[in-house]
C-alpha cells in the first residue's frame, strides 16, 4: 500500500490574524479622531517593490528585508538585515520607492491592507524552511 505524501500547507496563526485586524481598527480610530488627511496608497512603488521582492538578486534580499520589516514581521526568506542600511543595497529608484511606502507607511492610512496583501504573496513565494531560519 502506498503511504500518502505530506501536503504541504500554509498555516495560518489566526492570533497574529486577529491581532493585526485590532490592530487595524485601532489605528483607524485614532488616525479619525486626529483628523488627519488618510495617505493614499502609493500602489505604482508597491507594486514594484513586490515584483523585485520576488526575484532571488541582492536587491532582491534587501527589498524583502525591508518590506516585511514595516510591519515588524519575520523575513520569510530568513535574510536578517541590517535594517535601514540595507537601503544603501538599492538603486535609486528602488529606494525611492521604498522611501515612497515609509512615507505611507507611517501614516495615517485608509488601511494597511495593500502592503500586508503584497507580504502574503511574497511569503508565499519562499516558503519557510529550517535552512532559511
């Protein structure tokens, strides 16, 4: 009899889940209740920064590093930076569009589900691995 292969899943941790989403509302009513003009999401650079976050360059590495950084996320890639120096790794225009997303980033935002979408996608284009941790 044959013995079944593992399937290989993503596994979710709904408390990071759950945690983010709070997180999301919280910072939804705070930036309401300043009154603040909401940062449209600067979705041209996004998008770039995504396609070169998936490609296996140094840039690439660096790109990554950065992104899942904003959120104070794990690399999925298990590339540990140097934090904002790994700008210094980019090309002008890359880090200009990354400079674009901080800029976004720190707000106030309409929500911060554009960056977290791009992270998913490039999580799981390199899944985690004992030799990538």
């Amino acid at each position: 009899m044959d013995t079944p292969r593992p399937v290989a899943a993503k596994v979710i941790d709904l408390n990071k889940a759950l945690a983010r989403q709070t997180d999301e509302e919280t910072a939804a009513l705070i930036r309401a209740s300043l009154g603040r003009p909401e940062t449209p999401v600067p979705q041209a650079e996004l998008d770039l920064l995504e396609r070169v976050a998936l490609g296996v360059t140094g840039q690439s590495r660096s790109v990554r590093y950065l992104l899942f950084l904003l959120p104070g996320a794990e690399n999925p890639a298990g590339f540990k930076g140097e934090g904002l120096l790994e700008l210094r790794a980019l090309d002008r225009s890359l880090s200009d569009a990354f400079l674009k997303i901080l800029d976004w980033w720190r707000g106030p935002t309409k929500s911060d589900t554009p960056l977290y979408q791009a992270l998913e996608r490039i999580a799981a284009a390199f899944p985690v691995r004992e030799d990538n941790r």
